[in-house]
C-alpha cells in the first residue's frame, strides 16, 4: 500500500515539476511505529472511557486501526 501511494505521489510531483520525493520506511520502522501507535491508541482509549473527553476514545480506535495496517504492511514487506 506504501508503495502504490509513493507511485501516485512520484507521479504527480514530476507532473508539477516538484524534486521531492516520498519517504519509504523499513520493515523495521513500520514495526515501531505500529508499536507506538498500539500503546497511544491503547491509552486513548483509555482516557476516552474513564472521562467525558469520547473524542479521545475515537482516535485511539483510529490508532489502533493505523496500527494494524502498519504491522499488516511491514509483514508484508517481510514476505517479499
């Protein structure tokens, strides 16, 4: 999924003219940050329950589900 976004995005910064381009982590990095993002999405969820603050119950879910994506993508580049 990264790299069809980094594709897309490649495409369109030639397009513009624009010399920038896309980062693409690692199996690694993806690892960690989906890492990262259970626990915060964890403590959101949290926080969400235990206080009238309901917006924070939805971005942890929203973190969480990130979190899956990350680690279903950096198992899949473990694959390849």
């Amino acid at each position: 999924m990264i790299d069809e976004v980094n594709d897309a995005c490649k495409k369109l910064n030639k397009g513009l003219g624009v010399p920038v381009s896309p980062p693409n982590p690692g199996e690694k990095a993806l690892g960690r940050a989906s890492a990262v993002n259970v626990v915060l999405g964890i403590g959101l969820v949290a926080v969400g329950a235990l206080t009238s603050l309901k917006w924070c119950a939805v971005l942890g879910i929203a973190a969480i589900g990130s979190s899956a994506v990350m680690a279903w993508e950096s198992k899949r580049r473990r694959d390849d």
